[in-house]
C-alpha cells in the first residue's frame, strides 16, 4: 500500500506529507517535567485553555503545529472531534474574551526544542520523532 502511494504521489508529481495511520503521536513534556502520564481529558483542558496550571502551580504552555499540518489535523480530531478550522470560532469567541489559542510552531523539530527547553511547554509530535530531549505523556494511536 506505501509502495502503491508513494509511486502515484511521484507519477503525478503531488507531493504532500503523508501521516501514515499506523503513526501515533506522542504527547511530550521535557524529560524534567515531575508528570509521567496525562488523562486525554486533562490534556483538552489543557488545549482549550481551561487547565492553565498542572497540579504543582506551573503554567502550561500547549503548542500545536499549522493548520495545514497533517498531525495538527489528525491532533485536533482524536482531542475534540473537530478540524482545526472549525475549532478556529471556539478559538474566535474566546479572544474576545482575551484569551489567546495555544502558541504555533511550523514543525515538530521546533516542537520537540521549545518542548525540551520551556519549562510547562507540550506538545505533540509522531511516535518515532521522540528522542531523549523530551518525555512521552500519553500516546495517541
């Protein structure tokens, strides 16, 4: 099946990144982060700004990647059942209220950076992406 999309992608020449379904993605803290797990409904408050602090008072500081990214897609459906762009009107009504949506970074090499040298950052990469700078929260099939 890779085989088969990957020789179409290159007769046609359309060359987009390609998330495989068997790629999970990592939540991930910096490996000095006092967390060893997170619940999936921790880490949407988390996302939607309604758990600013972990439970020791450190601000979390959520990341996602462009809207146009294949995992901040696949990210945005398995947390809230949603595209990015359509949760972007929940993200509308709360900057009238003054709060801005989680940071965006363009890849999961500066996810992985900010992730490892920001104290309370997280953020989610593929499985095979995580390395010894950060520490795995939860998995995401």
């Amino acid at each position: 099946m890779r085989i088969a999309h990957l020789l179409l992608i290159f007769i046609t020449g359309i060359w987009q990144p390609v998330v495989w379904a068997d790629d999970g993605l990592a939540v991930i803290v910096a490996t000095n982060n006092s967390l060893n797990k997170l619940s999936v409904e921790t880490l949407k408050q988390i996302y939607l700004l309604k758990k600013p602090m972990d439970d020791e008072g450190n601000r979390w500081i959520p990341l996602n990647l462009s809207l146009e990214e294949p995992l901040r897609r696949r990210f945005s459906q398995f947390l809230f059942a949603v595209s990015p762009e359509e949760h972007e009107e929940y993200w509308n009504i709360q900057y009238f209220n003054g709060i801005s949506p989680p940071k965006v970074v363009n890849s999961e090499e500066a996810v992985l950076r900010f992730v490892s040298v920001t104290h309370g950052a997280i953020g989610y990469v593929r499985t095979q992406k995580v390395d010894q700078r950060v520490k795995v929260l939860l998995t995401i099939p």
